[in-house]
C-alpha cells in the first residue's frame, strides 16, 4: 500500500508513514461507524459517536463494547491496530491478556476518541495501550491494556 498522511484534529499535515493497515480492516471501521483520524509509528487514533446498539440496560456505553474496541472478536483488534503502525505484520500473534479500566459513563451520540499506543514489542510480546476520551471534554473515561504473543518471524 502507500503511505497515509498522517494529520492533527485541525487538519493540518503531519508526519507521512507506511498505510500497513489492509483494505478490509479499513471497511471494519467502517461499517461499526470507527473512523480512523492519526496513524503514525506505534499509534493509531480511532474515533466514533456512540450508537444506540452499544448501550447497556442503564443507557450508557457497554463494557464489552470498550473490551470489544479493545480486542475485536472479529480478528481486526482497534488497540492492537497499533502494531502494525510500529512496523510489524498486522496478522501477528495472539491475546495474552486483556484489561479494562471504566472510570466514567458515556451515552448515546457523544463523540470519543479511541488512542492504542504501543508501550514495547519485544522479542516475542508486544503490549499496547488504549485510552478512551470523551472528544468534547478530553475527559478520559476509560484504559485498555492488550498483550499479545509475537510469533517469531525468521529473517532468512
């Protein structure tokens, strides 16, 4: 693929990096109405308007929908999405362990922002970071934490 411009929320040109994010990923955004806003080495910025069909019983934002945005069951990972913008293969390893940390309620059609950052890859585990953001605010509602095996991957 080409490289993907990267840009900050007023639109304005950052740095240019390697789109290693395949076509089918891209429309699994789409269609669970993610919209993908920075990708740079290491980090991808994700954001969408809460819908309806993500609320639990009490009409907030369902934990297994952040856990979901976390580590998509579907094999296309948002958090992990980071790995690949680090350089490696986007169809690298399997989930170790992941974490959730909820501190704030968020409710249908408020706007956030969904940050995975790369904390290491190692020689055979990788460890991202998620940090979930109301847009408007900044007020950080939620943290993901996604630990991934690494296969081995011979250089000859």
């Amino acid at each position: 693929m080409g490289k993907t411009e990267a840009s900050t929320k007023k639109g304005e040109a950052s740095s240019m990096v390697d789109d290693e994010l395949p076509q089918e990923f891209l429309e699994h955004l789409t269609l669970r109405g993610l919209r993908l806003d920075r990708i740079e080495p290491g980090r991808v910025v994700f954001s969408m308007n809460i819908p309806p069909r993500l609320l639990n019983s009490s009409k907030y934002l369902h934990g297994g929908a952040i856990t979901t945005l976390v580590r998509d069951g579907n094999g296309y990972p948002m958090g992990a999405a980071a790995i690949p913008a680090a350089g490696f293969p986007w169809n690298s390893g399997v989930s170790i362990e992941i974490n959730i940390s909820c501190f704030d309620a968020t409710y249908v059609n408020e706007e956030i922002e969904i940050d995975a950052r790369v904390l290491r890859i190692g020689k055979a585990v990788a460890v991202v970071s998620v940090e979930f953001k109301k847009k408007k605010t900044g007020q950080v509602f939620a943290q993901g934490r996604h630990t991934k095996y690494i296969p081995f991957v011979s250089k000859m």
